[in-house]
C-alpha cells in the first residue's frame, strides 16, 4: 500500500542537479604570529567574561602569567574549589598559594561566625523559653532586658521559624513580668494604703491625748484635722480589707474627737449663756438658775476623761452634783483589757532589762506609757509606781550600754567619715550609707550628744554627692510623670476620636502594644503621684481593649466556621470541588482580622489539619492511579509483545486477533507514551489488514478481467455498485480502459500506445484530472475502470493483450 501511494504520486520533475559551492581558498597562517600573545590575550578574555569556577581554578593554575592567575584565584569564592587550587599551587606558585590560604581562612572564619550565631540563636531561644516556665522570679525584668539585648545583636541572622519562636516566648515573659509587676503594685499599695491606716489612728490618738492634757477653745484647727483624718483613712480602706480591730479603734477614737469638738462648739456658741449663770452664786442661785445651768450642761455635753474649762465648772456646780454618766460595762471591759495588757508590758519589759535589750526595752516602754495614758485614775493608779520603777532601771541600762557600746559608735562615724571622702556610684553609696545608719540604730543610739553629732554630721557629708543624683533622679521621676499623662491624654483623644465602624483593628493594636511600652519606659516614678495617672491609665486601656476584644471574638468566631467548614469537606465529594473550596477557605483566612494569638493559634492548627486532609485524599488518589497506571502498562506491554511479532504479511484473523487483544486495553489507565505506542501498533496492523483486504479485492477485479475475454460475465458476479461505477467510463474502449489503468498505476504503455496515452494524458489534465492526490480518489478512478471493463457486454471476449496488460497494471498497485 506504502509502496502504491509513493507510486501514484510521485513527483514527475527531474531532481535539480548538486550544485558545488566554492570555498574561497583560506590564507595560509603566518607562521610568525606569536603564539604566547594569543594565548595570553585569550586568557584575559576569559577572565574579563565573568567565568565560572572551574575555568577560573584552570586559570589559576594554568594562567600564563602571574597577574593571570592572581586575577583568577581572586574569583573562586567556592571552598571546595580553593581547596583544590591550593594544593596543587602548593610548591609551584607562592602567590596563588597564598591568596587561596588566606580566601580559604576567610570562608573558614566566616563560617565558625555563621555557626557561632547560629548557636546563639538557638541558646537564646532556649533561654527564652526557659525564662517563660521559670519559677525564680528574682530579677526577672532585669534577667528579660539582658536576654533581649543579645538577641537584638544576632536577630538579622534567625530564621523567621526562630524568631516567631522567639517571640512567642518573649511574650509569654512580657505576661508573666506584667503580672509580677501588677502584684507588686498592688502589694505596695496594700502596704502604703496599712501605713496610712496606722498614722491615722497614731495622730488621733495622740490629738486625744494632747487634748485631755490642754484643753482647746478654737475648734477650726481641730475640724481640719477631723476631716482630714477622716479623708485619709477613707482613701486608706478603699478597695482593702481592714482589720476588725483597726475599725473599731478607729471608730472609737473618731466618735471621741467629734464629740469633743461638738461640745467646744457649743461652749462658745453657748458663752454668753454661760457668763449670764455662772454669775449666780450657788447661794442665791433660784429653781430656774438652777434649771438653766442644768440644761446648759446637758446641752454642752462635755465629754468625760477632758480637762472642763472654767466657764463651765461653775455651771456645772450651779447645777448641781455633776450628772457624769456612769460608765457602762463596755468601757468597764476596755479599761480591765488595757490594764491586762499593760500587766503583760511590764513583765516583758522587766525581762528585757534584765536581759539587757536597750533596744527591746524603749520599744516596750513607748508602749506601756501608750496604755498607762489610755487607763483612767482608777486602773492606773496601781501601776504608777512601776512605770517610774522601770523607767529608772531603763536610764540606767541606756548609760551602761553607752559605755559599752561607744566603741563601736566610734568605728561608725570613723566609717562614715571615710565613705564622705570615698567617690563611689551614688546608688551604692547610698545604700552603704543606710547600712551605717542602720548599724548605729541597733546599738541603741547614743546618749553622748557630741558622738551623735559627729556621725550626724559625717553622714550627712556623705550624702552630699548623692543628692545631686537623686535630685536629678527626682526630676526623671516627674519627667516620667508627664510622659503618662501625654500618654493618657492621646489614649483619650483617640478614644473619643475614634471612628469604630471603619477602623483599622491591626492599627489599634499597634497603638495598644505601644502605649504600654512607652508607660512601661517611663520609669523610674513617684508612686504616691502616679497612682492617680495609673488609675486613668487602667481605665483608658479598658476602654480600648473591650472593642479590641469584640473584634477578636467576631473574628475567632469567623475562623470557627471556616474550620468547621473544612472539615465538613474532608470526605466531601468530588474530590477537585472539595480542594478548590479548601482553597477559597484558605484565601478567606488570610482576609479574618485581629485575634487572640493563642486562639488563633489552636484554630489555625485545626483548619491546617483538616486541609492536609483534603489533600491528602488527592494524594492518595493520585497514588492509587499511578499504580493503575504502571499495572496497565505492565498487561499493555505484554500484549504489544505479542502484537508486534504478527507481520504485515501474516493472514488476516492473525492481524484482526491482534487488534483485537489491543482493543481489550483500558486505554484510560495508561500512560502518555504507552498509550501512543498502543494506538500506533494498532494502526500498523489496522492498516496491515486493509492492505490484505486490498489485495484480495485486486485478486478478484483480476479473475474477472480475464474471465471477459472468455466471454460474458455473469452480472451476479459483479459487485453492486459497478454498475453506477461503470456508467461514467461507458464510452470508453478497452484500449482506452487499459491506457489509463497504466497511468493510475505509474507503468509505461507500449510503444504503439504512447501517442494515445499522451493524448488521454491532456484530456485528463483538460478535464482535472491529472493532479488528483488522493489515494480515494486514485483507487475509486481504477475500480472504475476495472468495472467499465467488466460489464461491456462482448460475446467474442474482451483481447487477452489487453486483459494481461489491465491485471499487470493492477498488480503494480499492489506491488510493495
């Protein structure tokens, strides 16, 4: 068939002869050309082009000139390519051997620096990380600005994995700091808030001291002092839990000053009345004096256990013996307690004297003249003699300890003396100075007024230079001060500015983290002034962290969906649907605003499983095809093993069995290039078949070429349609029949017949003919004539000459 289409369309022009080109004689080279200056020039070439490493260690070797191969070995930047030009220029060339040493020690240093990093990188992470979980809280904040000063050093140098890691520690410190600093705050304030408390309750007590030793007219400086020792201890008990006993001594002492400045009140509201009685003598005094100056009294209410004034003495003589209200059995169980304690004082305090306890004994003493003062005449009377006792035997104690301990009070101003002269950081030298003083206190202090003095004096030398510092200090402090309030103040004017429909949340968080930066750098500062601006800090941050939170929570609430929607997709079919929608999710995460960073954390591991999932079905599938895939090419190349040994020329239910056998491979599973190997047997043994076909078909249009010239065919013989066919070649003869049979067939014609075939030749290119380049077309044309032969109806026959040349003809189609 091959053979037939090269055949019938052959080209009919003769081949254009070879032309021979002329190769123009070439110059002989000089032989003079210096051969050194070319290779030299050659080897600048290279190394002007930028060479790779290889061709610049060939140069560095081989390089004809020294500047050559310097220029060359200054190239290599690969370690193990200097290596290998270092050893072999070891001996040969000094200077290539001594750059590539040093290029080598170069890289060598640079990578124990990389390496050095790399382990302080992963040393200051595990540092970070074990500051997080750490217990030992004691200095913490210093041991944290420590460990973030280093990482800043190595920080260009982690990889994000090593600074997300980091971070999230340092985070976890930042917390933990902001908690211990938090409780220290308020513990200082507990502590501030009790101090106050106590000094409450000291200045009434002593008011009310001073008060029943001198009595007071005036009661504007007494109501000042009530109100503001009323203000303080309100201030002092807000937000704290105070002792029962603190209350109620407060509580007492409280109600005793008010009554006493109500009864000053009404004396001298009540003075002139007063003048008006107290002019009566008791002798001529009338039911009525004696009913006025009663109601006066009452009216006045002096309280019990205060010095009456004058005014009022007479009066209350007028009115008759002095209405004192019995003492309930209250203050009757509050005297007896304090006496109980005082007896309790006193045994102590004989024990610290005997023990000789200075110290001990003038903190006992102090309390025990504290209860003496609080017993009336009844219960104190009997412990007055004792008091006076052990007050003596204290003086005493106080001039022995003197003695023995002046000494040592000495060494501690000559100490004194000699840290004034010392130059020494003033935080140091402070503290040192405390120490000292701390010292001299446990001895008790000193009775030699001229020893205290000198270590006064000393000290205060001392301190001189320090309080330069501390006043600097100081003005930090208020410095600092200010930095809060700025802050505060911008915290509130964004707060009110701030429009939370369209806000940008990332934006408010950066502000959040850095308003608590700049207070927490704002440091050092008075506690007692900053209490105030903390309260207002607390409070704008409040405001600024609940719409924060809001949105985190609307957004953690997204994700939640988004994850609960990939997981719905995991066994979600199709496969590809689910993945695109896994994939739309994920763009859709990337889109969700502000979270919690541990929330986001535990939903962005949730969401990740579940797309890993997703893909991993892909995965699997994908896997299960490629073993389909290699399964089918293993049975499809068995059975074209079998199809390609069925030749060409074998019989036609081998080829059609073969086909066959192909035709039963899932073509689907198999691989591109085993698919077209299959397809294209297939069409090898398909075409195999239709050229058999052919030939049997050719085998039969012959017999019955020759069966006319032994006379009529019979027309059920024939093919059906050749009898359409044979309409359109009617009017030809045999002759002619045959003539074109040869040109169809590309063979040569007899002699004799050459004049009529040229002439059917034009008539066929007049008529279109002659350029036909379809193998149909071709092979219709001939069946054509094979049936214009067949059916003409000639009882002598049809010429044998001309049967033979028409089947000779339709062998050459045939023909391989």
């Amino acid at each position: 068939m091959a053979a037939f289409f090269q055949k019938l369309f052959k080209s009919r022009k003769p081949a254009a002869p070879d032309r021979k080109t002329h190769i123009p004689e070439q110059p002989k080279a000089d032989p003079e050309t210096d051969k050194r200056a070319e290779l030299r020039e050659e080897q600048l070439q290279k190394l002007e082009a930028n060479p790779d490493q290889n061709v610049a260690a060939s140069l560095a070797v081989e390089g004809l000139t020294a500047d050559i191969r310097i220029r060359a070995v200054n190239i290599l930047q690969d370690e193990s390519v200097l290596q290998r030009v270092h050893k072999q220029a070891k001996g040969r060339d000094k200077g290539v051997y001594q750059v590539a040493r040093q290029k080598l020690q170069d890289i060598r240093e640079e990578q124990a620096r990389q390496q050095s990093i790399a382990d302080t990188i992963t040393m200051l992470t595990r540092h970070a990380r074990e500051q997080a979980k750490s217990d030992d809280t004691k200095l913490y904040g210093a041991r944290l600005e420590a460990l973030l000063k280093q990482w800043a050093e190595v920080e260009p140098h982690a990889t994000p994995d090593q600074l997300s890691a980091f971070l999230e520690s340092i985070h976890h410190c930042r917390e933990r700091l902001s908690g211990m600093e938090a409780a220290q705050a308020a513990e200082a304030q507990l502590q501030e808030q009790k101090r106050q408390r106590e000094e409450t309750l000291d200045v009434i007590s002593r008011t009310l001291e001073d008060l029943r030793r001198q009595p007071v007219d005036s009661v504007a400086s007494l109501d000042a002092l009530q109100k503001t020792q009323e203000n303080r201890w309100l201030e002092a008990t807000r937000d704290t839990q105070v002792e029962k006993t603190h209350q109620k001594a407060y509580e007492t002492s409280m109600m005793a000053l008010r009554n006493y400045i109500n009864a000053v009140r009404q004396l001298n509201q009540l003075q002139e009345s007063l003048q008006s009685v107290s002019a009566v003598t008791y002798q001529d005094a009338t039911p009525d004096d004696r009913a006025r100056a009663e109601a006066l009294v009452k009216e006045i209410n002096w309280p019990e256990g205060f010095p009456v004034p004058e005014s009022l003495q007479s009066v209350r003589k007028l009115a008759g013996k002095p209405k004192t209200p019995p003492r309930n059995s209250e203050d009757q169980k509050q005297q007896q307690a304090t006496a109980d304690n005082l007896k309790t004082i006193l045994s102590q305090l004989e024990e610290a004297l005997e023990a000789n306890q200075l110290r001990q004994s003038r903190q006992l003493l102090k309390t025990a003249q504290q209860h003496f003062r609080a017993l009336d005449q009844r219960h104190g009377k009997a412990f007055q003699s004792r008091i006076q006792l052990l007050t003596g035997q204290l003086r005493e104690l106080t001039d022995w300890q003197g003695f023995a301990t002046e000494p040592k009070q000495i060494a501690l101003c000559e100490q004194m003396e000699y840290l004034a002269e010392q130059p020494m950081e003033p935080e140091a030298k402070s503290e040192r100075i405390k120490e000292l003083q701390k010292e001299w206190r446990d001895l008790g202090g000193s009775s030699n007024r001229a020893l205290w003095t000198r270590f006064k004096q000393a000290s205060d030398k001392a301190y001189e230079p320090c309080k330069a510092y501390f006043k600097a200090k100081s003005g930090l402090k208020q410095a600092n001060l200010e930095k809060r309030k700025a802050i505060c103040a911008e915290l509130e004017h964004f707060l009110n500015a701030a429009d939370w429909t369209a806000i940008e949340w990332k934006a408010v968080e950066r502000i959040l983290q850095t308003a608590r930066q700049e207070w927490k750098e704002a440091w050092p500062i008075e506690f007692r002034e900053n209490r105030q601006v903390q309260k207002q800090f607390d409070s704008l941050l409040r405001q600024l962290e609940a719409p924060i939170d809001q949105e985190r929570q609307r957004n953690e609430a997204l994700k939640q969906e988004i994850v609960e929607q990939a997981e719905a997709l995991i066994e979600h079919e199709p496969l590809q649907e689910a993945m695109d929608k896994a994939k739309a999710l994920q763009a859709d995460w990337e889109s969700v605003g502000i979270t919690r960073h541990r929330e986001d954390r535990k939903l962005w591991q949730a969401f990740r499983k579940a797309c890993d999932a997703i893909f991993a079905r892909r995965d699997a599938r994908r896997s299960e095809q490629q073993q389909a895939t290699k399964e089918a090419d293993s049975e499809a190349t068995a059975l074209l093993q079998d199809a390609t040994a069925v030749s060409y020329d074998q019989d036609e239910q081998s080829l059609t069995q073969a086909i066959a056998s192909l035709n039963s491979v899932n073509t689907s599973l198999l691989s591109a290039p085993m698919k077209e190997k299959v397809q294209q047997e297939k069409q090898r043994l398909e075409q195999a078949v239709a050229e058999q076909q052919l030939k049997a078909g050719i085998r039969k249009w012959q017999s019955l070429v020759l069966a006319r010239t032994e006379g009529d065919i019979q027309p059920d013989a024939l093919p059906d349609k050749w009898t359409q066919l044979s309409a359109e070649t009617s009017e030809l003869d045999d002759q002619e029949i045959v003539i074109r049979a040869e040109i169809l067939a590309g063979i040569a014609s007899p002699d004799a017949d050459k004049e009529k075939r040229m002439e059917i030749q034009v008539r066929r290119l007049t008529e279109g003919m002659g350029t036909s380049d379809k193998e149909e077309d071709a092979l219709q044309s001939v069946e054509g004539l094979v049936a214009g032969w067949c059916v003409k109806a000639d009882e002598s026959g049809a010429d044998p000459m001309l049967a033979s040349r028409l089947n000779t003809a339709l062998d050459n189609l045939t023909a391989d």
